[in-house]
C-alpha cells in the first residue's frame, strides 16, 4: 500500500495517535495514505458512518468483526445483503448494532456500485475532490486542523454523494474519510508520517 517504508519515530506523532498500540499503527501505516482501492474506500465510507457518535478508537478495535460481518466491504457481495442478512447482523455483538447503521452501510454499497458503473470505479470518483495545493495550509499545525473540520472540498463530495443516495456522509464525516484515504495529509508537520505520507502521494497515481 505505501511506497514509503519505515513507520514513525517514537515521540513527535500526531496527538491524536495516544498510546493504543492498534492506534499507533493505524496512525503510523494507514491514515494520509493515499488509497485507491475500492474495497477500503467503501469501508472508511462506511465505518466513518458507524463512528457517529462513538470514537474511531472504538471503530477500529471493532474492524475485524466488521469486515467479517460485511464481506470484507466487497461493493458487489454487500449490495446484494437482503433484509435478512441485517436481522443476522443486528444480531452480531462483534459490530455497532444500530438498524440505521446497518442499513445504511448496505445502501452505501448499492450506491456505490452504480457510481462504478458510471466513474469506472468508486476511487475514480472520489480522488476528483482531491483540493488544489493552493487550498491547503502552508504548514499543518493543531492550530489549523481545528479549522478544518470541514473543507470546501468535503462539502462538495458531500452533497454529490447525498445527490446520489449516500446516507451517514456528511461534510465532517467525508473529511474525515479524505484524511484518512489520502486525499489530504494532515498530519502534523513535525510528524515522522508527514514525510512518509507525502512521499506517498507524490508517488501515487490518481485514479481516472
């Protein structure tokens, strides 16, 4: 997934990473990488919805079962979950069991399953709300994160997704998905993954 090898030094990560060793590694090889898999993709999308009201600490801890519970966020295998397959699943105590969660996640894979008939793949699509460099800070501070909990960019992928049936994604909740997916890199300056996750994207190469 990374060009980029190595994680980050010890001391100087993003405040937010704490001291959970999944958390760590999450923070270190996962998040501000840029990602064009549409599997994860659907799945930030959707476990982004299933954090509503809860912490991504929680989320994560969680993301075994989830995957278990929801075919590996496969877009296909998920859009074809019936009403019986939700019953089984508010059943499942390894995942959040809340109907509209569920339903949604569901509903977000059918959608997203048209959007590739038409995009030719989901990742297509997101990575055109990628934000011009000249959109972005100069430095990555706490300071400027604080305000940018959404972004004009966030808005605009949000409203498209809600124009095409997406639930659970609003302007937060999509810039917290773009954080994570890569579209952005938010970590800190003085971070050790800053370096890794530019050089990730530099790399990278933008779906079309």
């Amino acid at each position: 997934m990374s060009s980029a090898t190595g994680n980050a030094a010890e001391g100087g990560r993003c405040w937010w990473a704490g001291t959970d060793a999944r958390y760590i590694a999450y923070h270190d090889d996962e998040w501000g990488r840029p990602v064009a898999n549409d599997t994860r993709l659907l799945e930030k999308l959707c476990l982004e919805g299933f954090q509503a009201g809860l912490s991504w600490r929680t989320i994560l801890h969680k993301r075994p079962a989830f995957r278990a519970a929801f075919a590996d966020f496969d877009v296909e295998r998920v859009a074809r979950f019936t009403p019986r397959r939700v019953e089984r699943l508010l059943q499942d105590a390894g995942i959040v069991r809340h109907r509209g969660k569920i339903e949604s996640a569901v509903n977000n894979a059918r959608r997203a399953r048209a959007l590739i008939d038409e995009a030719g793949s989901l990742a297509a699509f997101v990575w055109r709300y990628e934000p011009a460099a000249e959109a972005r800070p100069a430095t990555i501070t706490r300071a400027a994160l604080a305000g940018m909990a959404t972004t004009p960019a966030s808005v605009a992928l949000s409203k498209e997704l809600k124009r095409r049936g997406f639930t659970f994604v609003g302007p937060t909740t999509v810039y917290a998905f773009m954080q994570a997916m890569g579209l952005v890199n938010d970590h800190l300056q003085d971070c050790p993954t800053h370096a890794l996750a530019a050089a990730d994207r530099q790399a990278f190469r933008v779906p079309r």
